[in-house]
C-alpha cells in the first residue's frame, strides 16, 4: 500500500468506472485480455466514502465451477429441511439428563441426519446473484472443547456439501483439550473418510478458544480463514458471497447472518436481516436494530453488505494475510469472550471494515448457558478479557468500563503493552472517531448533560436499577458510590439511561420502568431542572418523587409539588 501504483481516483464517476473495471477484470473470461485492467496491479482505491478500497491480488484467486448441491440422499430421519424434531413424552427424562452435557438436546440432535437437509432461507435476488468466476480458496477453522459428536459432524458435512468443492482447500479443527472419549481416536479415523482434506491439531493444555483458533489459523493453506463454530450449518450458496466481498476488497472482515439452531427442538429458524452487532456496557456483544442511517446508505436494498459496529465473533472469514496485517488475536485472552469486540474495534480503527453479507447464511446452535468449566472463574475470566479490550482500545471509555464493572479492578488484565505497540504501528484511530462514524447509535456516552447517581434530596438514596432487566421496575437503594446499577445518563435527547435501557412511563401514577430506550422520545422523556431539581415526565407532566411508605424502594410519578421527595441531585462531576 502507499506505492506508486495506489490508484487515484477524483470523483464518484470516476471511482464507479473504476470499480465496474476491476468487476469485469475479475470475472474470468475477460482477465487473460490485456486491454483489462490488471487486477494485481491496483493496490488501493479510494472508494466513495473516502475508506480505501483493497482489491484482492489476481494472481491468488481460483477458477471455480457452480456446482450445484447434491444433496445426500435423505435418509427418512427427523429433522429433514431444518424441521423441529420433538421428543416422545416416554423419552423426556432421557432427553432433560442429555441436554446437562452441552446444554442442548442432544437426543434430538444424535437422531438427525449428519447431512440433513435445509430449506433455502435466501433472498430471490440473492439466489439470482452470480459471483466472480474467480474466487481465493479457505481453510474452514473450527475449535472446540467438549463437543458432542453429531453437531460437530454435521457441521463439518453441512460445509463439504454446501462449498463449491475448489474452493474448500480443506477443514482444520482444532481440539481444545477435550475430555471426551469420541473426540479422540474416533475422530482421528473418521476425518480420514471424508472428501475434504481434514486436519486435527490438538493443544496440549485447555487454551481457550482464542488460543485454539491461533493454532489453527497458522496450518492454514487457503488464502482466506472461515472461523465457524463447532455447532453450526452451512446453507446452500453460505461461502460465496462471503469469498466475493473480500476480493472487492480485502481488509473487509465478513460475516453470514448467523441463524438460529433450536437448542431444544434443533429446528432450523431463519434470523433477521435487520440485525447488527453492538454492546453493552459491561462489554458484552449485543443485537441490535439495523438503524435507518444504514438501511439508506444501502439504498434500501437488503441484499447489499451490511456495515455493523461488532460482530457476534464466531463465524467470519477473513483473508489469511489480513488477518496477521491487522494483528490476529490478543494472545491473552482466554477461554471465551472480548474477542469479538476486541477484533471488531480492532478492524475499524485500523482501517479495515466489518460486514454482515445477507446472502450467506449460516445456523449456529444459541443455548442459554455455557456447557463446559472456566478455569479461574467464569466472573474473573469474562472481566480479565474484557478489560483488555477497554485498555487497548477504548480510551477514556476503557475507563468508563471500569467505573461501570467495579469488579473489573479486582483481576489482573495482565501486560497489554503487546497490543498497544500493535495499535501505534498500525496507526488506529481513536474510540471517539469508531464511536461518531462507525456507532454513533451505541449508548456508549458520549453526548450526555450527566452521567453519575441520581441522588434524593429528602431520603439521600439514589435511584437503581437493582440489577433488573429490561421491563423491571426501577428501584433505589442506599448510594454506595460504586457506580453499576446506580449510574444514569441524562443524554441530550432527554432520556435517563442505564445501559440500554431508559426510563419509560406510561401511565401518570407510574409504574416507572426500565424499557429498551427507543430513541422517539414519547414516555422516556424526561426534562431535568437544575435549579428547582426536578425531573418532569414530559408526556404525563408529572415529577419524580421518592417512593411512598408501602413500597419504600420504588420511585413514584406524582403532581408537582416543590417538595423535597420531588428532588434530585444530578452529579455533574462524574469522573470516569
Ligand atoms: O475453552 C474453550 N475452548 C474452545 O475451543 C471454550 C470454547 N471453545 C469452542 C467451543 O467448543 C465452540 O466451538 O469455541 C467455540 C465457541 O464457544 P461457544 O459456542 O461456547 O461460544 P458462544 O456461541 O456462546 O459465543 C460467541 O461468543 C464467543 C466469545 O468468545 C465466541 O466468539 C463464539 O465463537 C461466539 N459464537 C458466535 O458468534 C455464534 C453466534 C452466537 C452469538 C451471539
Ligand atoms: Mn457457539
């Protein structure tokens, strides 16, 4: 990059013209013509918002053949087409003793096929789409620790039959210590039957998946890394669009809608396109609606790539030398969690863009809980991760973190400088530049008249919210200055925020709840007064006032009175 071959380009006119030849340049019956542009020579382009655009290098793409999916002949088990499968009543103590071991049904899923059939979940016009007839080769990643024999079978045979066969170099799975008995030889002498080229690396100790996918990531022969999880399946047409996006361009990291796997029926359900990656403020990735803002930069057309702030982590693809170019992974990190949003701040700070492509899908098992052990403590581990990616990559947000996870000061976030030597020499921008033009719908504050407790003037106790999720009445408890449940955000649209939610009420005597802020305003706008300290519902111009005798720990609406139950100290001073 940075070369004399770094192709300028002046205006939109221009950089469409440009863009149309390096399209046609990639489609194969033209690319041996020399009146073509050469692909290989154009290292970056400009493209129309100013981010450059990479090129994939020609000379590492592959012809290919769309060769249709022929599926295995169905074998009359359940579950066929991405059916429920449901459990007769004689076997449910059976089924509730398996669903312990990966806290999912495992019964339904040993009686489904290894290749069983889905229905096509695409978009029309993403059937009708046809991709570049040169395209770069993947190695498909998957670690795992524990995993129960059919989904990580099925996950494997959903991705040899489901990849255009010249384009799947080969399958790396990556055993993370596991302790189960099929995962050993079993595995050895089964992956030496299949039509891939199959690959088991091992780690000696439980490393984590972070770790796990480092190790494997380094025997990777094809040109672009798919990580997928160990319970997944690939749908019809899932890794083309993916391949074709990163050969627009290759710092572009891409990921499938991630589709639902019933952890209990292990119905196949379609997951909505008008999803995208964001997070919370202990850190944790979240869904999250596609805004408006995204929906028009698309032009409306839901089959275009989708630019999103984070990704879920778990099934993306990337080109192998990008991947290393923008630092791989924080080696520090371990068992599970942060990665995801570490990667994600990582790959738009430095340059790089993260995208949801709508025409591959991809099913992954969700379950509620986690099925194996953390070593260390699963608090201490999710912490220690996460305070990595607040002190590398998030600024005086990093601090913010910590103001809002107390506990997080309590686990040691081990030496980081690596990473942060990373961060200079790629010469990232800062959290407030990914915060104003990558996510400016994050509740990460930002534009706010306050952020700290909201302390009554007569009681002395602040407002919390008890820990409670979205729909839970807001409480008060003792101030204990620890930030937490009792820190609030007065934002410029006049909504009192905690995390994600706001305080919304609808009716004039309350109850005051916490509701997913929607951002309309309506029943979550408040209007603070500094001077008389209160705080007015604007659509039932009623005020706050301290709880009554009955429920001493719920906050009330009532007609404005100047009493001192209706006041509130704001804290202005927030430190963070
Ligand atoms: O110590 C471990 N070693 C491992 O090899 C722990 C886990 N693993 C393996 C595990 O067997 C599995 O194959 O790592 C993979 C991911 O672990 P899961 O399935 O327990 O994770 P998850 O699906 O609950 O969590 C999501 O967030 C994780 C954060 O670290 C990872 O990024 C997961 O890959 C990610 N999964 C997805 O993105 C799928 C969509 C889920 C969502 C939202
Ligand atoms: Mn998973």
């Amino acid at each position: 990059a940075g070369s004399d071959n770094v192709m300028q380009v002046n205006n939109k006119e221009e950089f469409r013209g440009k863009k149309a030849a390096i399209a046609a340049a990639l489609q194969g019956n033209q690319i041996d013509d020399d009146t073509n542009l050469e692909v290989n020579e154009v290292e970056e382009v400009i493209g129309e918002d100013g981010i450059m655009l990479s090129p994939y290098p020609k000379s590492r793409l592959k012809r290919w053949e769309e060769a249709p999916f022929v599926k295995p002949e169905a074998d009359g088990l359940p579950g066929e087409m991405g059916k429920a499968v449901n459990i007769p009543i004689e076997q449910e103590k059976l089924m509730l003793d398996k669903f312990q071991e990966n806290q999912f049904n495992l019964l339904a899923s040993d009686m489904i096929s290894v290749n069983r059939s889905l229905t096509d979940v695409r978009f029309e016009k993403c059937r009708d789409k046809s991709y570049p007839t040169l395209l770069p080769t993947t190695s498909v990643v998957i670690v795992f620790h524990n995993e129960a024999w059919t989904t990580l079978i099925r996950t494997i045979w959903s991705t040899i039959n489901r990849s255009p066969r010249p384009l799947l170099k080969e399958i790396i799975l990556v055993d993370d210590a596991s302790e189960k008995e099929h995962l050993g030889k079993k595995l050895e002498d089964y992956i030496k039957t299949l039509p891939v080229p199959t690959h088991l690396f091992r780690t000696e100790n439980r490393s984590g998946l972070i770790r796990a996918r480092l190790l494997g990531a380094k025997h990777v022969k094809g040109d672009v890394i798919t990580f997928l999880d160990a319970h997944c399946e690939c749908t019809e047409g899932w890794l083309e669009p993916l391949l074709a996006r990163i050969v627009e361009d290759r710092t572009t990291v891409v990921c499938p809608i991630i589709d639902v796997i019933s952890d209990t029926t292990f119905e196949y359900i379609q997951a909505s396109d008008m999803t995208w990656g964001g997070f919370n403020w202990k850190l944790n990735f979240r869904w999250y609606r596609v805004p408006e803002r995204e929906m028009a930069r698309r032009g409306g057309d839901r089959t275009a790539p989708l630019r999103t702030p984070t990704m879920a982590g778990g099934l993306f693809a990337i080109d192998k030398d990008y991947f290393y170019q923008i630092g791989s992974y924080d080696q520090g990190m371990d068992i599970w969690g942060g990665e995801n949003l570490e990667m994600s701040f990582r790959v738009w700070q430095c340059g790089g863009r993260l995208e949801i492509v709508p025409c591959s899908h991809v099913g992954h098992v969700f379950r509620d809980k986690s099925p194996y052990s953390f070593p260390g403590g699963v608090q201490n581990v999710v912490l220690h991760n996460a305070a990595r990616v607040a002190e590398v990559w998030m600024d005086e947000w990093g601090e913010f973190y910590y103001a809002m996870n107390p506990g997080a000061l309590n686990v040691p976030v081990g030496d980081v400088s690596e990473r942060k030597a990373l961060r200079e020499r790629l010469k990232c921008k800062s959290f407030r530049w990914y915060l104003e033009n990558i996510y400016p719908e994050s509740q990460m504050p930002l534009d706010y008249y306050y952020l700290g407790e909201i302390r009554n003037s007569e009681t002395s106790n602040c407002l919390d919210t008890l820990g409670g999720k979205a729909g839970q009445p807001l409480g008060m408890g003792y101030c204990h200055g620890m930030g937490g449940n009792q820190v609030f955000a007065y934002t410029k649209r006049k909504q009192i925020m905690s995390d994600d939610n706001c305080l919304d009420a609808a009716h004039p005597r309350g109850p005051i709840k916490l509701i997913r802020c929607h951002g309309m305003r309506g029943n979550q706008e408040w209007t603070y007064d500094s001077k008389t300290r209160t705080i007015k519902h604007t659509n039932t111009g009623m005020c706050l006032d301290k709880p009554e005798t009955g429920d001493v720990w719920k906050p009330v609406l009532r007609p404005c009175n100047r009493s001192r139950g209706q006041q509130w100290l704001m804290q202005v001073d927030f430190k963070w």
